[in-house]
C-alpha cells in the first residue's frame, strides 16, 4: 500500500514532537478529533470510549498518509469501533445522524436512501480497513484510572480547604481529555500522563503538594526521592 506512512508514533520508537510535525496537519488532527469527542458526547459515550475513539484514529494516521482516506469518514468508523471494543455498542445510524447534524446544523436526520446505505457501508468498510492496517491491535491503557488514583491520593494529602478552593480535580481532568487532540495517548505509557496533566494542573494553581506526608519506602509520584539526609526516621 503506498499510503504507508515512513514514521510511526508507537511507543518506543522515535516519533517526530508536536512542534515538528507541519502545523497545518497538526490543526486538522485537531478539528477531527474534536468531532470525535462532540459526537461522542452526544451519542453519548462514556470518557473511556471515546478516549480509545481518539487513540484508532490517531494511530491509524501514524501508518497512513493524512491525504489517502476521509478524514471524517475514518473518524465516524474510529467511533463506531470504539463503542465495539469497550462494548458501548452503537448503531450506525445514530452515528450518521449524528455527523449530519454536526455538518449541517439544523437539519432533519437522513433519510434511508441509497445516500444513507452508500455511507453505511462506506463506515462498515473502513472499520475493516482500519482493523487490518492497525493488525487488529485496537485495545489501549488509558490514563483515565491512573488519573482517578492519584487525586484521590492527592486530596488525602491537602487539607480540605486547599482542595476545594482550586479545581485541581476538574483541571486534571479537562487537561487529560484535550491531550487527545494529538497522539501523545500513543507516544507515552499511561501512567505518565496521568502525572504529567495532574502535575500540570497543580503549577497551573500554585498547590505544593506537603512534603511532610512522604515517608521512607514510598515514592511520591509528583516528586523525586528524598535524599538520604531527608528521609523522616
């Protein structure tokens, strides 16, 4: 197939950064998963498949060039697919009127017509496709459970009013969901990210989080070990 891409964005290989990837395929990426997270919304997917959406959609494009296939035709069949693999399934046809409406705000949903079926099945093909470029290898570790465990780690260590005056939490969260508009879901493990969006949101707030709670034997994920001279005990 001569729309394999030379590089690829999995992990342990040398994937090109964001900033040296061209902005303009960059902000398209953008727009595409950002369709992905509103249709999920409103289709009503859960955050864990929409997440692994975003992740097939991203990876798909790491082995194909960004011009070979619709944009949002592999974004609907990254959808459809998701909701197989996290078993949210849902229906074709709810995903079509979905990005319908999203196109063409205020329209009626489609009609069943040869237009309807034609993109039904172009939707069910590219499912195929996709699952034969990505070798079926279609199942993710997100950072979503790691996240939950370090704030509700964190909110034991700060005092309570410290944790309710700043919506670490909320941050954290909103952070780790915009993070896959581009594929870094692909170039770190999950754990990192989790710390990555959580660390973030506490410089964005200013929290430390006290040094007081960390004692010899366990490592605090947001800070590096103690030295020896600084360990309690």
């Amino acid at each position: 197939m001569e729309a394999v891409r030379p590089d690829s964005c999995e992990r342990g290989t040398v994937a090109p950064r964001a900033e040296e990837r061209p902005a303009p395929e960059a902000r398209v990426h953008f727009r595409v998963t950002r369709f992905i997270m509103e249709a999920g919304v409103k289709l009503g997917m859960q955050s864990i498949p929409i997440a692994t959406a975003c992740t097939i959609y991203h990876k798909f494009f790491c082995e194909i060039n960004l011009d070979a296939y619709d944009l949002y035709l592999v974004a609907m069949s990254s959808i459809y697919l998701a909701g197989k693999v996290e078993e949210q399934h849902l229906r074709t046809r709810d995903i079509i009127n979905v990005s319908h409406r999203y196109f063409n705000p205020g329209s009626e949903p489609l009609e069943l017509d040869s237009r309807f079926w034609e993109l039904r099945d172009s939707i069910v093909q590219c499912e195929l496709l996709m699952l034969r470029v990505l070798r079926f290898q279609v199942s993710f570790q997100h950072p979503h459970k790691y996240l939950l465990h370090y704030l509700i780690s964190l909110k034991n260590w700060l005092n309570r009013y410290s944790w309710q005056r700043t919506p670490i939490s909320v941050t954290a969260w909103a952070l780790l969901r915009d993070s896959y508009h581009g594929g870094l879901c692909l170039r770190f493990q999950a754990q990192h990210l989790a710390v990555a969006v959580l660390y973030l949101a506490l410089q964005v707030y200013g929290v430390e989080v006290p040094a007081e709670d960390l004692y010899y034997g366990y490592r605090d994920p947001l800070r590096p070990w103690p030295r020896p001279d600084q360990r309690p005990g």
